[in-house]
C-alpha cells in the first residue's frame, strides 16, 4: 500500500469485518462482503485469498483497496515494524486511567 497501515483504528472502526490478536499473528484479517479477505499487516503488505477466479479478484479488488486506503498511517516517523507498532499501542493503553469504579460493581453496599 506504500505507507503502514494503522490496524487498531482499522479494527475499532470494522469490528465486524475483522480479527487481529497482535500477540497471536501480526496480521489483521479483514473480510471483505464481496468474498475477498485481506490479511493485512502494519507494514501496509497485504495477502489477498477467497476469490473464486481471477476475474473475481479483479472485479472486486478495487473495492477492497477503497477500504483499506482509509486506514493508511501517513504520520512522519510511523514505524512500519508490526512488534514496535503493538508495544506503542500496550504503552498507550497502560497511560488511561482505570474508569469503572469498583470491580465488584458496589455489591458490599449491597449485602447485609
């Protein structure tokens, strides 16, 4: 695709239509409604597999790439290696404040 391709936003945005496990596989599987799936890693590579016929893949392609596209990381500096990418990602996500109050969900005013 020429640039990284920013899989958590991808994965937010399409839950539906995808699966990533950064610490399983590096790859983002994104199905596609045409028939296509799309593994698609930080580095902006893609592997295409599910298409029937050649003729398949070039009808449908164009479609698929569409909606990839959007989700190009074009930020200077943005590192295209899978593991630099998902350690940001673990640090970002260790920086939120905890929400959600109490793990019990307040039972203890609960009981008498």
């Amino acid at each position: 695709m020429g640039y990284p391709l920013d899989l958590k936003r991808f994965q937010d945005d399409l839950t539906a239509l995808t699966s990533w496990e950064s610490r399983k596989f590096p790859g983002l599987v994104f199905r596609h409604d045409s028939g296509l799936v799309a593994l698609c890693f930080r580095s902006g590579k893609l592997v295409l597999t599910g298409a029937k016929s050649r003729r398949s893949l070039v009808e449908n392609w164009p479609k698929v790439h569409a909606v990839v596209s959007l989700y190009l990381d074009k930020n200077e500096g943005a590192t295209k290696c899978s593991r630099e990418y998902s350690n940001q990602l673990r640090m970002e996500a260790e920086k939120q404040p905890f929400v959600g109050g109490s793990l019990f969900g307040g039972l203890g005013s609960q009981m008498v």
